[in-house]
C-alpha cells in the first residue's frame, strides 16, 4: 500500500439502554424498541474519532462509515458527517434481519470487501448486545490482524499504526501493519461535536431509499450535490452468500429469556436477631445477587 | 445528555418570531452565497432550519463540556506565565470544544468563513454559554470585536483578520486605562506612526482588560499628540503574534473567575489603524459598546436562567416540616418572580437584537450599493429603536441577573451561602454585569434621551396597537394606564427641570425604569397571546410586578419637589 486512503468506521445504531425506564422491556421480554431512543452506538463514537484523527493526520485519507440496519439507521450515518465523516454506506435488507454476531460480521465483511478500506475501525463492543465479537469476527474473515481495546492512536504511517491498548491491569503499545481491524474501547478519546459548516452542509443527505420517498424539490436539490448521496448496499450489491445472512446465518439460539422487570418496592426492615439476616442473606443469594 | 437549546423552549420560541423572515432577507441578500458556500442556505425556511441546528450544537456544548467545568475554571482561574495569560484548563478545554463545533465567527459573513447568522442568533449562543459558565462567556462573546472590525476596516485588513476570528481565535477591546474608566475621553494610550516600518507604534499601559491576552486586540489609543478629549482617539488592531504587550498581572475578583481581566504594558507594540484618524471613541467604541452591551444582556439573561432552575431544582428536593419546601407559598412567590424576570429579560434581549440585526443589515448593505428610500426609512427606524432598547435591554438583564442570582441563594437558605452549590458562584458572577460595558447609572444617561425624545413612549403606542387575546386584555388596559402615568410623570419632570436645572438627572433612573417595566410588561403579553400556554401567568406575574414598581416610581416624583435637588447636591 502507497498510503491509506481510505478509512472505515463500522457503527451500529442502537437502543439506548444507558437509562432505561419502566418500559425498556416487552411484557415478551424482548427490548421495547419504540420506547427507547436510537442512538449512535457510545463506543462507534470513539471509534470514528479516532478515526477522525487518523485522517488529520494523514491529511489525504477519507472517512466513511458503515452501518448494517433498517432505513432510519443512515440517522447515524449522517452523525457520522455532522462530526466530520465524509460519507457512508447503509446495508440494508430484509436478508439481514435476524443477524447474531456471526452473520453480521459476514454482511460486513461482504461489503468491506467490496469497500476495499486500508483501514477498518469500530467500537470495542455495542450497548445493546455487549457481545464485542463482531469487530474481531469480521477481522478473521478478512484475514486481516486486528488491535482490540485500543485507547490511543500514537502514530500512522502507510504501512503500519502505533496503538496504545487499554488492558485490565494496564496499558500496552502494539504497532499492527496495515490494512488493519482496530476496535476502540470508551475510554479513547471522546468524539469530537458536530460542525456548525458540516452540519449546515450535510443536512440533506440521504440514502438511496430515503431519497425515494423525498419531494421532487429535495429529490433535485439532492441529485445536484454528490456529497448528499449516502450509499445504500442491498444484500445483493455485496454478492453474499444467501445462506450465512439473517436468521439463516445465524447459529446462536436462544435457549431461554428471563424477563426480570424492575419494580421499585416497599423497604424492607429487619430486625438485628440473627435469624432475620441470615434469611435476607438466603433470599439474595437464591437471587443471584449475591454468590 | 444536557442540551441548553432544545430544554429551553423560550429560546425556541424567540427564534421563531415574524421579524426572523426580514432579517434573514437582509442578511442572505437573495440567498446569493447558495451558489457558492456548499453550508449557505436556499430560503428562508432552511436558514431557519440551519439556525435551529447550529443553536443545538451550542445547547449540546454549553450542556456537555461548559458546565461541567465552570466549577473546575472558578476554583482554578488563570495564571500569569511569562508575562502572558494561561487559562484555567476548563477554558482551554472549552474553547476547544466550541472550535471543534466550528463556532468562531458566528455573524461574519462567509468570505470570511463566517456561518452570516444574525446578531439574534449569536445573542443565544451568548445566552447559552453564560448560562453555563457565565465568565466564560466574556471570553468567547468577544468574538463580536470582529463585528467592527467588519463594519469600519478596510478589506485588506478584514481579510487578514477575520477568518482568524472564525478559525477560533480570541478577541479583546481594550479601552479603559487607571484613568480613563466611564470616561474614555481621557485614554492617555499612545500611538504614534512609525514611518520606517510603515506601522503605528503603541505605548502605555491598559487595565482592566477582559481576556486582554486575546489574539486580536481592538485597541482605543491617542494618536493625535497634544490632545487630551475623545477627538484626539483613534482605534487601532493589536495582533498577539506581532508581540510588544505584556500582561503585568491578572486582577482578583469577586466572580468571573475564569475570565482574565488584565493590566496591560504596550511597548512599541506594532499596530493597524481601524477606519478613520480621530474617530476611535466617537464613532467606533460607540458602536462596539451597544455589541457589547447587548452582550452583556444576553449573559445576564443566562445567568438568571441558570440560577432560577438551580433555585427550582432544589425547592422541589429539599423537604423541611414534611414537604418540598416549593409547597410553601412564599417560596412559591419568589419563584414565580423570578421566572417572569428571566422571560421578560429574555424578551427585551430578543426584541432588541432583532431591531439591531435590521439596522446593522441595512447598514452592511448600504455599503454595497444606495438603499431606496424605503430602506433609509427602515434601517433609520430600527437604529433609533435598537439605539434607545439597547441601554434598557442591559440595565434590565443585569439587575435582574443580580435579584434573581439574590433569591436563588435565599431558596437554599444556609446551604446556599456554603461554597457546596452553585448559586454563590452565579451570585458572584452577576455582580459584575451591572457595572461593566457602562454601569447601570450609564445606561440611564444612554436611555434618558429616549424618553425625551420620545423613542420610548411612540413603541409603546406600536405596542398597543397589536393585536391581544381575550386573556390578555384587562393587562393590556392596565399598561394604557401606566402609559398614561408615565406620559404624565414625564411632562412633571421637564416642566420643572426647565425652571430647576438637575431635576430631570435626578429622576432620570426612575424615569428610565417606567419606560422599561412598561415595554417588558408588553412585550410579555405578546407572548402571552401568542403561547397562552406557556406565557399567560408569567405574563400576569411580571405585570402586577411591573404596575407596583411604576406606582413606587411615579408616587416618588409626584411627591418629589424642585428643591429635592439641592437636597440630594
């Protein structure tokens, strides 16, 4: 590779179950989508602010990111833009519903292939699954090396990235060769606010779909401007194989679902007698808050 | 995830007034820059949209990193490090933040990489980032030096400076000096031309100098040797970079901590002349001082917002005899008192800056190509109306930023004198707001001939002439009343004052202080009828207030004789 010139993003819009309400769950015990707002995945954010300083530091390279959900998730692609992303690409198709991580590192992997990116970078793990596999997933199947927990990008060059990796009992420097996977921990740098000019500019873009059903004014204003074109990829754009996509692709089974639904109670008072408290401590344990 | 624009819907509202569609007319000129400027807008309606936008990322700043770190900047303050300043590092980190947005050069016009919002909007942010942290906002609301810079200098020097501006750089006016505070006439600064170098050189010291480190310096400064008045005054751009000032020291204040106000040494500083020889007080600071007191209006008016929900907030946790101690009525009074104050500065702010935005546009474009009469009318009808609401606008805010900053402390009672919350920051803060950019008793001596002239008393009219809903109408009556008190109280004191010099000074501030209860009272109705929901009971707070205040005022000058000016001599 002479030089990256193309970076990556991989982010995910996601529920926001940082502060869940009565509400959050379905009687079904499934996440109450409609009640909860869809938000830009926290840790996608650091991501594509490294990745934003991976460009300011090339200062040639673009940014684009890539997100697999339903229409509204170009909400994040457009983020993405207001914060200083040059563009995106929507995956988006019946074909995927249903994905576990395994089938949704697969889309991914068919389109970054497609993309052809130097550099891919994603948040360490998303709040609605916290499953951090996907990152590390789609770095195996492109057979590329990958640098988890990253916290701090040190240096790029065109051949290899200097990352500072934020481990549970310290820190570690590893330098990677490029093209590469790095996914980014939250306690990397916070992402940078949207751009007054960027978000003035970029307001109107849409992803193909979207652009269908806008009025023929918006449909011109947005046919004359390059730059407001999200691209959209249907499953076919990215030559998947039909079967490893969706519920189809998905091998995780979902055994049982506990709805535990949070009630506020009355206090409970004890006695000091030994009795009462070894009863309270049979009771937590036998809820697995304790033990 | 705090966000100050869209958890205030007042703001929202103000940005949605009729007036908008006219200064967005004026300011985009045809929407000409669309063809050129990918972030110009197509009409009015995606200007608005793209105000609407850029608001919230301020409100998303203000929420996010601004005031989390006004304790922080408070506790810290600036440091003198080789004779400059060194911020506190929340400013640094706030600055940062508000550059990463790319909010520098909010009203310049995009030749300049300015984001060409009106004054309006740039009064919000104002509003926002001092609701915030209050001394920060000294420091960011600078950046309307470049405002004069862009009315008065010539291209070359617009073209060096202002995109700087708009990149994030900081901006200071540096004016008063040990002797010369109210009274700028007697700047001493020198400036003298050097001819080898082809520049002016300064010499002399400054004080009192907000954020007088900043990159851009608008410096007031005697080029005219031997003269001693304001003719001999000229003003000049210092540019940091050139070198030449040293910051002697930082002044230890009550509030605004984060704020350097600074004593300045100019040294051969080299600098550029601004405009006109002789005209730096008389035409320039003028107009640099009503920005600046508008800026000052638009800071008082986040403060009150930021100390009337600090009050609000803890009337509703704090339990004493078994109940939220909102539940008790005179807590509830000062409450509501202080919630019509802030609506009504918000108002008066709001109202002023619209009629500024049309003169100032007018005025821009007269430079470009002769108004037709039509426009002189327009742009000389807004500039009286801006010239006689801008001394109202700060004198209203900045007292009322210090009552409602007083009562929030009284809602805490003891824990509210304690250093633990942060309504005895926004108390200390408020302080300054009725002093500086001319003191309320200055304001008084900008506003008399308002009511002389009868700037005042023919807005009233206009007011009483819009239409009012039903709710409204028994308030709208009252302030025909009050107009007619004040129109009475008026003609007293001219009478006499033509027989007793000084009368007319003596009761000029009560005189001033009728005028503006009035016009705040209708402006309240106005939103009163137009959002019932939301402005009714404000609006019926603010004008039983209002109506005491002007019966205090009136009953003092009607029983207040000739001779009460030798009493008070």
């Amino acid at each position: 590779m002479e030089k990256v010139t193309k970076i990556v993003v991989m982010a995910k819009q996601v529920p926001d179950t940082r502060n869940v309400g009565k509400d959050a769950m379905t009687p079904e015990g499934t996440v109450n989508r409609a009640a909860l707002a869809a938000i830009f995945n926290p840790e996608d954010l650091n991501a594509l602010e490294m990745a934003l300083q991976m460009k300011d530091r090339i200062g040639t390279a673009t940014v684009h990111v890539l997100t697999m959900g339903p229409q509204r998730a170009a909400d994040v692609i457009r983020e993405a833009m207001f914060r200083g992303a040059d563009g995106g690409y929507l995956l988006s198709g019946r074909e995927f519903a249903g994905s576990d991580t395994l089938a949704t590192s697969y889309a991914l992997a068919c389109a970054l292939r497609k993309i052809n990116p130097d550099i891919i970078v994603a948040g360490r793990q998303a709040i609605d699954g916290d499953t951090a596999q996907v990152g590390p997933q789609v770095a195996e199947k492109l057979a590329l090396p990958q640098v988890t927990y990253a916290e701090e990008l040190l240096d790029i060059n065109s051949t290899q990235i200097t990352i500072k990796r934020r481990l549970e009992r310290g820190t570690e420097v590893v330098i990677s060769p490029l093209p590469a996977v790095i996914t980014v921990n939250s306690s990397a740098k916070e992402c940078r606010p949207r751009n007054a000019k960027r978000v003035m500019k970029f307001k109107y873009a849409l992803a193909t779909s979207e652009l269908a059903t806008a009025d023929d004014k918006r449909k011109a204003f947005i046919d004359e401007r390059d730059y407001l074109h999200i691209v959209e990829f249907s499953a076919a754009d990215v030559n998947p194989d039909p079967e490893q996509l969706g519920l189809s692709g998905s091998p995780t089974k979902v055994k049982k679902i506990e709805n535990v639904v949070f009630q506020a109670k009355e206090a409970k008072t004890l006695s000091a007698e030994d009795a009462d408290i070894e009863a309270l401590m049979q009771e937590l344990i036998a809820s697995h808050t304790l033990g | 995830m705090a966000n100050f624009y869209t958890d205030n819907k007042d703001l929202q509202y103000h940005l949605s007034h009729p007036l908008m569609k006219r200064i967005i007319e004026l300011k985009e000129r045809n929407f000409a820059d669309a063809a050129e400027y990918d972030y110009a807008p197509q009409d009015v309606e995606d200007a608005l949209d793209s105000y609407h936008r850029v608001l919230e990322i301020v409100g998303d700043v203000c929420g996010e990193v601004l005031a989390p770190n006004a304790e922080g900047v408070d506790h810290e303050g600036p440091r003198v490090v080789n004779d400059h300043v060194e911020y506190a590092s929340g400013t640094v980190r706030n600055l940062e933040a508000l550059n990463a947005a790319g909010l520098g050069g909010m009203t310049l016009p995009r030749r300049f990489d300015g984001l060409n919002m009106p004054v309006t909007c740039f009064a919000m942010a104002n509003e926002m980032v001092a609701r915030a942290d209050a001394g920060f906002e000294n420091i960011w609301g600078l950046q309307d030096c470049a405002e004069t810079i862009n009315e008065f200098a010539t291209e070359e020097i617009k073209a060096k400076f202002l995109p700087r501006v708009s990149a994030g750089e900081t901006c200071a006016m540096d004016l008063t000096e040990p002797d010369a505070g109210s009274d700028l006439g007697a700047v001493m600064l020198k400036a003298t031309w050097d001819e080898a170098a082809g520049v002016w050189r300064l010499n002399g010291c400054k004080r009192f100098i907000t954020n007088g480190d900043g990159d851009i310096s608008l410096v007031l400064a005697r080029t005219e040797e031997g003269t001693k008045d304001a003719r001999g005054l000229s003003m000049l751009i210092y540019d940091k970079r050139d070198g030449g000032v040293k910051v002697r020291r930082i002044e230890n204040k009550l509030g605004i901590k984060g704020s350097p106000t600074c004593e300045l040494v100019f040294n051969n500083a080299p600098a550029v002349l601004v405009g006109d020889r002789k005209m730096g007080l008389i035409k320039y600071v003028m107009s640099l001082m009503n920005a600046a007191r508008l800026g000052i209006a638009a800071q008082s008016t986040g403060l009150c917002e930021a100390a009337y929900r600090e009050a609000l907030k803890y009337a509703a946790e704090r339990e004493q005899f078994g109940k939220a101690i909102n539940e008790f009525a005179a807590v509830r009074e000062m409450l509501k008192n202080m919630e019509a104050k802030t609506l009504a500065s918000r108002a008066m702010l709001y109202e002023t800056a619209r009629f500024v935005d049309i003169y100032k546009q007018l005025t821009h474009i007269s430079h470009d190509r002769s108004l037709d009469p039509e426009e002189r009318s327009e742009m000389k009808f807004y500039n009286r109306l801006a010239d006689g609401f801008t001394p109202l606008a700060k004198m209203f805010a900045s007292e009322y930023a210090n009552e409602v900053a007083y009562d929030s402390i009284q809602i805490h009672g003891g824990s509210g004198y304690m250093k633990d919350y942060a309504c005895e920051r926004l108390y200390r803060d408020a302080r300054i707001m009725n002093i500086y950019e001319g003191t309320t008793q200055l304001q008084v001596v900008a506003a008399i001939n308002h009511v002389t002239k009868g700037t005042y008393l023919e807005q009233m009219a206009r007011y009483e002439q819009e239409p009012r809903s039903e709710a409204t109408k028994a308030m709208a009556e009252k302030l025909v009343e009050l107009r007619k008190v004040y129109e009475q109280v008026v003609e007293r004191v001219e009478t006499i004052d033509k027989e007793t010099a000084g009368y007319k000074e003596l009761h000029s501030r009560r005189l001033v202080e009728i005028a503006g209860y009035i016009i705040l009272s209708h402006l309240m109705l106005r939103q009163a009828t137009e959002v019932e929901a939301d402005y009714l009971n404000p609006a019926k707070i603010f004008v039983k207030y209002a109506a005491k205040k002007v019966a205090e005022a009136a009953s003092y000058i009607n029983s207040s004789e000739a001779s009460d000016v030798e009493l008070f001599g």
